[in-house]
C-alpha cells in the first residue's frame, strides 16, 4: 500500500481502479473532469478509457460492455446526465451483469453549471441506487462498494459527488498496482437485452419489487451512520454532513444520522434513528430530498415528530451549504451557543469585481470581435448572437457584450434558426466550440440545412476542450488511450452534409474576418465560418505587444476589446507583460498605430 | 497541531502550488492534511482560494469563517476579501503589489491596492511585502509563491520549518527551477525577521 494525496475525483478514479474497472467512458464538465484524467496519469494496463462525444455516447459505450460482464464507469457532470438520460432511463430497465457505475457530479451554488438540479432525484426517476460520497477518503471506499452492489442487483448505479467533494484533497492509502476484473464476454439473450414492451413491463414490477429490498439491504449499509441519542436528531447528507460535524464536533451526544444511499431509501435504518425523537432537521444540498423521504416515512409510521428543513425555511433553498451557515440553523436547532465571530468587518471597503473574463490573447475575442465589427458596418440588418457552452460564454462579458443567449451544449445553433423564423429578415449567428460541435452541434446543423432556415454557423476551433481544462477531442487527432488518431474535418462534416458557403479564417487576421462575416451575412440559407486558431494555454505566445509614445491615451483598445493584458497605471494605458501574448488584436483596433509587436517603436 | 490556511490571489499567480507544498510539507511531518481549490470557471484573472487544513480536527473542506491561523494573500483586495475567514488573533501575509481587473481598467475607478492595505493594518497583525521588490532578483514575480512561504514560516504562524518546506521545494518544483525557488524561499524567511 502507499499513500496518495489526491482530489475528490482522483480518490474515485483510484477507487474505480481498485475495484478492477475494465471500460471508462465519459465526458469533460466541471466538477467531473479530472476522473478521467486520473485514471490516464495511472498505470491501467488492461481498460479502455475514453472521452466520449458526448455524455449518451459515453453511457452507451459503458452499457454494452456491462452486458459483456465487465465492470464500467461512465463519468460526466450533472447536466451531461440530461444528454445521457434517454439511455440511462431505457439502462435501468434492462440491467447489467458487470457492475456500472455512472458518476454524475452535483454542482451547487452552482459554481460552474446552469442548473441546481439534483442527481438523488434522477435516480429516483430511473429506480436505479445512488450513492451520496461525504469526502475523498469516503468517495475512495464508497465507489468500490457501488460497484458490487451493482453486480449484486444486476443494475446501474449512480454515485453523485458534488463539487466541493470533487475538488478537496485529501491523503488515501491505495494498492501499489490495479488488477482489471475478469469477466465472461457477452452471451446473446434477445430476451434479456433487447428492449420491448413486454420485457419493459415484466422489468418494471421487478425493479418495483426488488427497489424496497435494496433499501432494506441500504438499512445494513455501514456508510449509512446513526450517532448520538438526543430527542434533536440531526440527518444529512453530501459533504453537508462534513459542515454539520464541523460544529457537531463538539456536541457528540446530539443524534445525527448520515444517509449515504438516499435511494432507494434505508427506511429501516431511518425508523431507527427517528426512535425517541420529537424533531428532525435536515441539513442537505439541493432538493429537499432527504427531508421529503423522511415526510413520508414519518406520515406512513404516524409519528409524532416534526420535520424542519427547506420546506420550512430553515435551510436556504438554492446555493451551497457552508460550516458557518450549518452552523447557524444548527445553533439555532439545537439552542447550543453560536460560533465565535471573526473580526468585525461591517466598515470593509468595497472591493474590484473580478468576473471571470475571456484570457489575455484568446482568440475567441478576435472571433467575437470581428463579427461585430462586421455587423455594426451592416447597420441596417437586425442581428442575434446565439451563444453556446465553454470559454466562449464569456463572449458576453463587457466590452465584447456578443452572446444574447446560451442554454445548453449545442442549443445556439438551434436558436439561431428560432430566432430565423421570427425575424426573417435578421442575421443569426450561432457560437459554438469545436468540442461542443462534435458534443451536440452536428444534428442542429441538418436541422437548419433540412428546414430552410438562414443563419451563419461560427465555429470557435481552438483545437481543445478548453473550459474543462484542455482534453482531446476529435478534431484534435489525440484520444485518450494515448494514440494518435486520424482527426476528425469539421469543415468535410459540413460539406457533407450539404452546407454550400463555409469559410476557415484565422481571427487574428481581423481584417479578413471581418470581411468574411460580411460576405456570410449578405448571403441567405446556411453558412458557415471556421474561426482557427489555437487556445493561448496550449499554444507558445508568440511575442509581447508594446505601446510606443504614439498613443494618445484615448483608451479605445480598453473599451473596444477589454483584454486584461489592457490596463491603466497612473491613467495611462499599459500592456502587462506577465499576461500579454503578442496576439496583436489590440494593433488593430488603435487609430493611431500606436501598438506594435516586440521590434516596433 | 491544529491549523487552518487560508491562500488566496488571482488565477495565474502560483497560489496552488504554494498549498500543494504546504500540504505536503504538512503530512511528510505526520499530520492529516486537507485542502480545497478553486477550480473551474475561475481562471485567469479571477479571486482564487486555497484552504489548507492541518490535523484531525477538521471536517469541512473549507475553513469556517473567523478561524484561519493564517492568510496568504498574493494580492491586497483578495486579502481583504479573504479577511472574514481570518481568527481574530490571526495573521495576514499579503503581497502589496496590486492586480487590477480589467472592469476597473474600463471603469477607472482607481483601484492601486493603497486602500486594502490601510483597512488591513488597521484590522489585523499583518505582514505587507513588495513582490516585485522581493523577487527583483529572481527576474519574475512568480517567485513570489514561493517566497510567501518563506515568510510565512519566519512568521511561525505555519507550524511548519523551513527545512520541512525546502525539502518539498525539492520534491516537487521542475529540477531547473529549484535553485531559484530556493532563494526565492529564503529572501521570504529573511524578511518576515526583518520587518517583524
């Protein structure tokens, strides 16, 4: 054994590998990246591993395999389980033989998501086991007995870590190798795996029959805790239960129960920890589930005991719980003493906003940049900017002020062609990144091609996954078995799928891309523009942009582009070295030429 | 030992790396170690935080308010944001070279870092140093993390020693780097004595 000191997603990576993981698939989304990557930098002779497309790619590729015996985690964040929700849902009914163990990663606050939604309610939704990991150590222990359990009950299982959990770090005693599971192959049963209505049936009451037997083996669950013995009980969940002992550290005697299996629900285990008590607050993330599960099983049992949580008020209903704010309702619970207070702050002066912004040098600004350069010389055409998911969301941000709207992965290009048919006359514009094309854009583009509609297609290639911290993908020639791969055309997808004016220019020619949205913009049915140039994070900068004497402090390079490499110091516009790519953009945009690369004066 | 480490700059200064080697000095001398980092969709140019907490007692992944023995601050707003993590007899460590958001430069509203450090001296024992200055012989600020770390022992705020750190600046900085690390690291423990 040797000791690691690792994330919350490098402890379930590790995890999946000590239980013999034999097939890894899944997609990039923050809090759940860093799974994948993990299990790359460790040796795993023996498993596949990959990005997948998109996240129904990658449960799909994780079922089959399962029905083949081998043991398989599919990885993704909270939103990517909606992609994947059309298998998943039709997964549950069929089952597997090796264990599958699906990690959809929770994000509340949400700190780099769209949605709150809650994966503890998708399982309920799917009738499949989720598992609700408090801590790296946890999380590392926890995985491993999702997967037996899911061979166990010939199902997959959800395991549902949120961010707070995916990213702490903390030290875990592993195996100094991993040993991929043998499993038997696939035996052919139609019967068994080919979805009809009849076996859909016959499945359902199985699931219905077999789902109180679960919560009843749950009950027995060792991560399932009961502690303490007061009439106050205390139940959570998550890495809220990490904040309850926080303070709860000091009062041991009070009753807490930590449910690690919020579904199906350990009734037994429940009654247990409710016996002699008059009131029960609920500490979790999210939805009220815990507190709901509890309503029901105090209404069924008829006991005299009253539920306080999110329904009541006690605990806020969005955004992330904390310590110090379990801490609060806690002492206000409990009627135990509040935690001392730092220093008084109440005079804090206000502090600079940093809202995360696009980097010095990206060259999604220059994309952005040129399209509304175009736009504003065509003022007579009314234009909508549908954006997308990624770095390039921060196209919206000031000065740029490019994306009207974003939904979800792929959703702009779609929009566009909403935005089409309510105004005919307009241009539309869809952003979308080379990894969210191949996620989910190709399908919207045959939608515009098949009905008619007219819009112009921006393609931001920066030839990586950017946002998520910069992994493969098609376009990109690598995977993540480590082979070099032929590299799938963006610009030979749209040929073939009939798009007839399709153009690849380099942003940062801003002239030429300028002009070229021009031309797109003037001409009707689908268009599109490959904007090609390499994120600044995995491409060498290629200089530092200097300001000569010739500036005349009119700051038009500030207001027009807003590159932090831009600031003031003493009211006059200064490039800052450290972060200055020599992307060359800023040179553009001055009316007096006053910004050049290394060798100007 | 019991200590809560609050870190805390802007994306792009080197702050996960001085808490990568805070934590490992930590549990090479046999404490448990936790630590929690900002990932995502702060990246360059936004507030990041690292929370390092050293021994058993501690459950949350991040540090409850008012109970940090000590904030690394890279930057003077930062430190000031990060300052109700901060206990009330604990200690600042703060970079007094400011980095100004791009907002600001639009805005001009004058952001320069004065301000900050005035409420900071005002608030709390605090130790202010000049990046730029202290690591003008090393030819970058990106020293600084480094030399943070340095100070921050001298202070004896850390629980930690300097040989415990400079043998995990060895362990785990690029072998050509190491030497100016190094110094880099000293010129902080020197002028934690030197300003007290």
């Amino acid at each position: 054994m040797k000791k690691e000191y690792v994330m919350g997603n490098g402890a379930i990576a590790l995890g999946a590998l000590a239980a013999g993981v034999n097939v890894v698939s899944g997609y990039p989304g923050t809090p759940s990246s860093e799974i994948i990557e993990t299990i790359s930098k460790y040796p795993h002779d023996g498993l596949h591993l990959e990005w997948s497309v998109n996240e129904k790619a990658a449960m799909e590729v994780a079922a089959s395999a399962a029905y083949a015996g081998a043991r398989t985690l599919v990885t993704m964040k909270q939103v990517g389980l909606n992609v994947a929700s059309d298998p998943i849902m039709s997964l549950a009914y069929v089952g597997v033989k090796g264990g599958m163990v699906i990690v959809s990663a929770d994000d509340p606050g949400p700190i780099s998501s769209q949605t709150e939604q809650d994966t503890r309610m998708f399982a309920e939704f799917c009738r499949i086991p989720v598992f609700d990991p408090t801590s790296p150590e946890e999380a590392y222990q926890m995985i491993q007995d999702a997967f037996s359990y899911s061979e166990k009950y010939k199902t997959p299982v959800l395991f549902r870590p949120t961010t707070r959990v995916c990213h702490a770090y903390a030290s875990i005693e592993i195996a100094e190798s991993f040993v991929p599971h043998a499993f038997e192959g696939f035996i052919k049963d139609s019967g068994r795996w080919v979805i009809f209505p009849r076996l859909s049936f016959a499945n359902h009451a199985m699931i219905e029959k077999r789902n109180p037997e679960i919560g009843s083996d749950f009950s027995n669950y060792d991560r399932n805790v009961i502690t303490g013995s007061s009439k106050k009980a205390v139940f959570t969940s998550g890495v809220s239960y990490a904040y309850v002992k926080e303070y709860l550290k000091n009062y041991e005697e009070v009753r807490l129960c930590k449910i690690a299996t919020p579904y199906p629900f350990p009734e037994q285990l429940v009654l247990k920890a409710l016996e002699g008590v008059e009131e029960v607050l609920c500490i979790e993330e999210l939805s009220p589930y815990i507190e709901n599960a509890l309503l029901k099983v105090i209404g069924a049992n008829q006991l005299p005991i009253k539920v306080y949580g999110k329904l009541t008020g006690h605990v806020c209903l969005s955004g992330e719980n904390s310590a110090d704010s379990a801490a609060k309702i806690l002492s206000s619970f409990l009627g135990t003493p509040s935690r001392e207070d730092g220093i008084d702050l109440s005079d804090m002066p206000a502090l600079p906003m940093r809202p995360p912004v696009l980097c010095a040098g990206c060259p999604h600004r220059a994309s952005f940049y040129a399209v509304k350069k175009a736009m504003q010389s065509m003022p007579d055409k009314k234009s909508y900017f549908c954006g997308d998911i990624g770095c390039y969301t921060l196209g919206n941000a000031m000065p740029l002020d490019m994306v009207d709207t974003c939904l979800c992965m792929g959703a702009g290009i779609t929009m566009a062609q909403g935005f089409h048919w309510t105004d005919p006359g307009s241009v539309c514009f869809a952003f979308v990144g080379d990894s969210t094309f191949f996620a989910s854009g190709m399908t919207g583009v045959v939608n515009a091609i098949y009905n008619e509609a007219d819009m112009v297609l921006c393609v931001l290639d920066n030839s990586t996954t950017a946002m998520t911290g910069h992994q493969p993908h098609p376009g990109t020639g690598k995977n993540m078995m480590g082979n070099i791969v032929d590299k799938v055309s963006i610009v030979r997808i749209l040929e073939g799928m009939g798009v007839k004016k399709i153009e690849v220019v380099d942003p940062l020619d801003l002239e030429k891309a300028v002009n070229t949205v021009k031309e797109c913009a003037a001409l009707s049915g689908v268009k599109a523009i490959i904007f090609k140039s390499p994120c600044i994070a995995i491409s060498k900068p290629s200089g530092k942009m200097k300001i000569s004497e010739k500036c005349i402090q009119c700051k038009k390079c500030i207001r027009e582009i807003g590159c932090p490499a831009l600031i003031t110091v003493d009211g006059k516009v200064t490039i800052d070295e450290g972060l200055c790519t020599g992307c060359g953009l800023c040179s553009k945009v001055c009316p007096v030429s006053a910004i050049g690369g290394d060798c100007h004066e | 030992m019991n200590k809560d480490i609050l870190i805390c700059g802007v994306g792009g200064q080197g702050t996960v790396l001085a808490s990568k080697l805070i934590a490992a000095a930590a549990m090479n001398c046999g404490h448990a170690v936790h630590s929690a980092e900002t990932i995502g969709m702060a990246q360059r140019g936004g507030s990041v935080t690292s929370h390092v907490r050293i021994g058993s007692n501690a459950y949350s992944p991040l540090i409850p308010k008012g109970s940090a023995d000590i904030v690394l601050a890279f930057e003077p707003a930062e430190a000031v944001r990060n300052l109700p993590y901060l206990k009330k007899d604990g200690t600042i460590i703060v970079n007094s070279v400011p980095v100004k958001p791009t907002t600001e430069s639009l805005n001009d509203t004058g952001y320069d870092g004065a301000e900050m450090l005035e409420y900071l001296k005002k608030k709390c024992g605090c130790l202010i140093i000049d990046a730029e200055k202290i690591c003008e012989p090393f030819g970058s600020s990106r020293y600084f993390n480094v030399a943070i770390l340095g100070a921050a022992v001298g202070s004896g705020k850390l629980g930690l020693t300097a040989e415990a750190l400079m043998q995990e600046i060895e362990a785990r900085v690029p072998a050509k780097f190491i030497d100016t690390n190094k110094k880099a690291f000293l010129a902080g423990l020197e002028c934690s004595k030197c300003i007290k």
